[in-house]
C-alpha cells in the first residue's frame, strides 16, 4: 500500500515539475514541447528500469546502478544549464518547484515502518520537508525582491544542496555490501533501490540538483550587476528573472 501511494505520489510531482518548468521556460513552440517530452522520457526510463529490478540486481555492485542513473543527467543536465541559462526559467520558479520536496516525508514513513534505517531516513526526509517548506517564502521573497533576497535565496539553496549530497552519502554508507558502508544500523537503506522509492535518488535528485547549480548560476551571474552602481552612484536592482 505505501508503495502505490508513494507511486501516485511521485508521478503527481512529476507533473507539476515538468508542468510548472516548461510552462514558465522562455521556450516557444517546438523547443517547449521537446523539453516536456525529454524530462518526461527521462522519468518514465528510470521508471521502467527501476520497475523491472535493475537498480537492485545482484550482477551489478550495490549502488552503482543508482550512482550511474545520477550522475550522467546531473553532468548532462549542468552543462546545459550553464549554455541555456535554465532555459530562461524565472529565479522565483527554480526555487518554488523545490517545494514538492516536502514529499521528504516518505523517508519518515518509510523509517516508522521499519524498511529504512534512523540516520539516513531523518537526515533525508526533515532535510527535505525543510527545503520544501522554505522554498514558498523564499519564492516570495525573490518574485517580490525584498531586501536581503539574493542572500536569503543563496543561504537557503546551499542548505537544499546540502541536505542532497548528505542523503546521497548516508544511503550509501548505510547500504549492506557497499564498500563504503559506515552505518550499520537495522535496517540498513536497501529499500531505496527498489520501486517506486529508487525514483527519489534516480530521478528527483538528479533533477533537483540541476536546479540548484542552475539558482547558484543565475545568483552569481547576478551579483556583480547588482553591486555595480550607475554613473549617478545609484545602486542598480537587476529582476530576478
């Protein structure tokens, strides 16, 4: 039952997350809809691989199924941020979408019904209620710009950033058979390379970190500009795109 809901629960934020980004890209036409059909292709590939076992097949080395699956779009998927410029998605929408992170809950689901260990299901999951809960005022306060927004944006996506690589290194360290195991408690995270729950480290993540390189991107690329002054001394405001 958990993992139908969790199932339907995943497949509802894809929607809004491809829904919300192509929608608000500076894309048109064609472009658009290749976008759509390249982030949902993406989705459903992880979804048919996980759904058939591979991320948890005994011929491959614990984990490396997993580390493949993140690690080619997150390389692939920031080297076309960095040529797109996130494809001209609002800064305010980078950050809203991280809001469906609130679905973080699942790790303390998944812990109170014994399938995930302590450390790594409450570090994953209030890491990312957190995130998802800040991200709301945070979007406010970049679409309205006020003041302390740039730093607030900036303090709040190193934390998103780094509640992502810290689930990243407690599920695999508390993985059994991995090599670089330090956690040994009981259960250990196996479950998170099955299905549905092999989405969240497959898909989410890789995506969700592309997001931050692409905020930390527009935010860098934003600073000289709005520390610069005019020729009047007045200091320019550069929108929040």
């Amino acid at each position: 039952m958990l993992d139908t809901v969790s199932a339907i629960l995943f497949t509802a934020l894809v929607v809004v997350l491809v829904t919300t980004l192509v929608a608000a890209s500076s894309l048109r036409g064609a472009q658009r809809n290749r976008l759509a059909v390249v982030l949902v292709s993406w989705f459903l590939a992880v979804a048919a691989l996980a759904a058939a076992g591979a991320f948890a097949s005994p011929a491959l080395p614990v984990s490396s199924a997993v580390a493949i699956a993140l690690v080619v779009p997150l390389v692939f998927g920031s080297i076309v941020v960095a040529r797109t410029d996130a494809f001209g998605i609002p800064l305010a929408t980078l950050v809203a979408v991280n809001a469906g992170r609130m679905l973080g809950v699942t790790f303390l689901v998944l812990h109170a019904a014994g399938r995930l260990p302590a450390t790594f299901a409450n570090s994953a999951g209030w890491g990312d209620i957190v995130t998802g809960v800040a991200a709301i005022p945070v979007a406010w306060a970049v679409s309205r710009q006020v003041a302390g927004w740039r730093r607030m944006t900036a303090i709040w996506n190193a934390f998103g950033t780094l509640d992502l690589l810290t689930a990243i290194t407690l599920g695999v360290g508390s993985a059994a058979g991995s090599p670089a195991r330090f956690i040994y408690e009981v259960p250990d995270s196996g479950a998170i390379r099955t299905f549905p729950l092999v989405l969240i480290p497959a898909f989410f993540v890789p995506l969700y970190l592309i997001l931050h390189i692409a905020i930390f991107r527009r935010l860098a690329s934003a600073a000289p500009a709005s520390a610069g002054t005019s020729r009047t001394g007045a200091v320019r405001e550069l929108p929040a795109r």
